[in-house]
C-alpha cells in the first residue's frame, strides 16, 4: 500500500453501531477524518439525541463541509426492524464511485455483573442478551456483505469490537465473556470462509466510559470490583480517543491477519 493510500481509507461507505456515546462516538469521528470527501457515514444506536448530536457534530465538521454524508439511524440492531433500517440507510447513503465498504460492530452491553452464572436460568433473559450481543453483529454483518458483494476494485472490512474477557473468564461476567467469546469465533469463521473480506477483532482495553462504572461499583466478584477500581484510581483507564487512534492506525496499515483479535497493549 502506498504512502498516499495510506493516509486515508478511501471513498468510503461506513456503517458504525453504537455510534451515539463512548467508544462508537470516538470511531465516529474518526472515520469522518480519514475517509475521503464524498464519503459517507452511517451511525447507528438506540440514544436518538445522543445520535443526533454526533450527526450534526460530523455534518458541522471539516469533513463535513467537504461533502461527508452523514446519516443517523435509531435502531435497536437485536431487533430485525432495527438491522433492516440499518440497511436501508446504507443504501440510501450509497456513493458513487464508492471503492470500500466498513461495518464496525461496536453495540454491545454488559450485562448484568451482579450475579453468578449459576444464577442464570431464565431462557428467556440469557436469549435476550445474545441476541442484542451476538445475533445481532452476526445478522448485520451477513446482511452488509450481501447488500455490498465483492466486486472489482472494492474493498470491504468488517471490524469486531472485542474485549479481553473474549480470551479471559471475569468472574461474575458469564454474559459477557460469553458474548464476546462467541463474537470472535464467529468473525474467525467469516474470515475463513469469506477471504476478499478483511476482518479484525479489536479490544480496545479498558476504557473511561459508563460501562466501567457499572463494573466498579456492581461486579459481585470482589476480585473484579478491586482491580477495575484499583484501574481508576491509579489512572490506568484509557480514553477513548486514544483507544481509537490506535484502531484507525491499525486499518490504515492494514497488515494484520485477517480474522485476528488485536489488543491495544499489543499496538
């Protein structure tokens, strides 16, 4: 890859869950820098005022005003209407001479932290969690690469918002792990069998956002309590732009192993 190639990711058609807060919102806007002007964006999340502010910060930017197209959508992605709405504005936001389409499946919740696996026997409850944090990245990513396919000159990635706890057992964190765990496999299987298709499972590491107050304070193993809390005290929290950073240096570069879970410590 060239030095001018990769300085951006190209005319780019971006489509970013979880967009409105957190680490989505630093993905966000970061895309918005790197591809280039007649790109578009299309942001994802159930938080429509959140959302919004996002779109009307991105169409405000420099970017912006050199014809980035940003589309927001509220959508729940674990509930069909939500992953078809998504889809929807994909298309609605297609650019000419678009040569690479990128998913970035960032939504995703804790789950609750309070109890022990063995507590969880409601079908219905544990369902409920893999499909807002499994089959949802799972049907939105099938439903992208068959509403863009491979063609000539086009470039399609699909990025994983992971985590350490898709390789390391939490206690008390049976949803999570769980999910993220899944999430990965899922996206080394899609790697294998979907080769023109670049694929990375980023962990970001243990960010500055809501989510980490809720471990702190609510985790029932007291282990976890202690070594997030100690985390905050001791200032080791990331943010999220500098999480992210590493993230777009990592696409820009584009040298990872397709199928890979990438840790910001190993950047």
């Amino acid at each position: 890859m060239s030095s001018a190639e990769s300085a951006s990711l190209g005319r780019a058609l971006c489509i970013i869950t979880g967009a409105s807060r957190g680490f989505g919102r630093a993905v966000s806007r970061e895309l918005s820098r790197l591809v280039t002007p007649g790109s578009g964006l299309v942001l994802a999340a159930r938080s429509g005022e959140d959302l919004h502010d996002v779109q009307a910060e991105l169409a405000a930017s420099e970017a912006g005003r050199a014809g980035l197209r940003v589309e927001s959508v509220v959508a729940d992605v674990g509930r069909t209407e939500g992953l078809e709405a998504i889809i929807r504005a994909a298309k609605d936001a297609l650019i000419e001479q678009m040569d690479h389409v990128m998913l970035v499946n960032n939504a995703a919740s804790l789950g609750d932290v309070s109890r022990f696996a063995v507590s969880f026997s409601d079908l219905a409850e544990v369902d409920s969690y893999l499909s807002l944090n499994v089959s949802s990245a799972w049907c939105l990513t099938a439903r992208v690469l068959q509403a863009f396919p491979q063609r000539p000159g086009l470039r399609r990635t699909v990025v994983n918002i992971s985590s350490l706890c898709a390789i390391k057992p939490f206690p008390s964190w049976a949803l999570y792990c769980t999910g993220k765990a899944a999430r990965d496999m899922m996206f080394q299987v899609l790697a294998l069998e979907e080769p023109d298709v670049r694929v990375l499972s980023y962990s970001p590491g243990p960010l500055d956002t809501a989510m980490q107050v809720e471990a702190r304070s609510r985790s029932a193993d007291p282990s976890i309590r202690k070594f997030f809390s100690d985390q905050f005290a001791e200032g080791k929290l990331l943010s999220c732009e500098a999480s992210c950073a590493k993230l777009m240096k990592l696409l820009l570069e584009d040298s990872y192993t397709s199928g890979a879970h990438v840790d910001v410590y190993d950047l």
